[in-house]
C-alpha cells in the first residue's frame, strides 16, 4: 500500500520503535557508567546493547494509556507527602528507644495486571521507606510486600488500602480508559495472608 510505512505501523512497528529505545538508554547508561562520551564509549555502548537485547529478550511492555496532566499532578504531590511521611515514621521508630517494630509480608492482588501497572506500582512503592517489594507474581498480578511497623489485623489493612490507592492514582495518571473503569468499578480483593 502507497504512503505507509511497515517499520512504523502495526506491532512490527511498535516493537522496533521500543527496542531502538531501549537501545539508546543502553548506550546513554553504558556512557555514565565510564564517566565520558567518546567514540570508543559509544561503540561500546551499542555492542552491549545489542547483546543484551538479543541474549536477554524482555516481554514487550506496550503503554496503551493516556497521560493525564491533573492526575499526574495529583499523584507527585502525594507521592510526595507519603515519602516525607513514612520518612519521619522510620525515623522515629529508629531513635525510640527499647521499641522493636513489627512487620510483615503482605500479598496484595492488584486490579490491573498489566506489566507496566506492576512494575510503576512496585517501583514506587519501594521508594517510600517502610515498604518493600520481596515478589511479584506477573500471572497473578499480586505484589507481595514487606511493610514495617504493623501492630495487627487493622495496620495490615490500611497497608493493602494504602496500596491500592498507589494503584489507583497510577491508573488516573497514565492509564488507558478501560483500566480506569476497572479501578473504578472492580472490589478490591481483600488478601488474608499476613
């Protein structure tokens, strides 16, 4: 057909498109990595690259949402408050003295399964102190996560809630229509494992 390009249309397209992305933020972290842009460096760069995209193939992560600009507003300023929060709370748990903090592993079942969901939703969960990402389950869509400091059955449901909410405000920002209605209207499977 006159006009179209098949390296830009269709999942051929898409693809290409990724793996040359993925390919310059190779080479721009291979040149920090030894300190200076020289020819040698860039070279070096594209070859390394190039092996580990061949030898350690990664499941093409789509984005298929929207950029949402009041949203994504709305989920910097919380992220930030939760991380001035949970860093003052740390911080006095580790000046109390004579006080050993409890925690735990919960398993929390997000809502939308999506690679890119997962992996936003357990990277920005391993900022803020006090929690931490231990596994993922991808079929399953389940993160489990260490959290710091829960005293019972109430703490570890306003971590799950907590979480979810992490979600939800990922969703509003970058997520697509329909991910969006599932965040809205699904329940939220409330997990019994401590």
């Amino acid at each position: 057909m006159a006009g179209t390009d098949p390296e830009r249309t269709g999942p051929t397209g898409i693809r290409w498109r990724d793996q040359a992305i993925a390919v310059g933020w190779l080479v721009l972290v291979w040149n920090l990595l030894w300190g200076e842009f020289t020819w040698g460096n860039l070279l070096g760069g594209l070859l390394v690259a190039g092996a580990v995209l061949v030898f350690f193939p990664l499941p093409p992560v789509t984005f298929a949402g929207r950029l949402r600009p009041r949203a994504l507003l709305v989920f910097c300023v919380r992220f930030a408050v939760e991380l001035v929060s949970a860093s003052a709370h740390v911080a006095r748990i580790a000046v109390q003295p004579g006080y050993r903090p409890r925690s735990a592993i919960i398993a929390v079942p997000l809502r939308v399964r999506t690679d890119l969901n997962l992996t936003l939703t357990a990277e920005v969960l391993s900022l803020v102190p006090g929690t931490l990402i231990v596994e993922v389950d991808r079929d399953a869509g389940i993160l489990y996560v260490h959290v710091l400091d829960v005293r019972g059955p109430a703490d570890l449901a306003a971590c799950r809630e907590r979480i979810h909410g992490v979600e939800e405000r990922i969703v509003r920002a970058v997520g697509s229509d329909a991910e969006l209605r599932r965040v809205r209207t699904e329940p939220v499977e409330r997990g019994t494992e401590p």
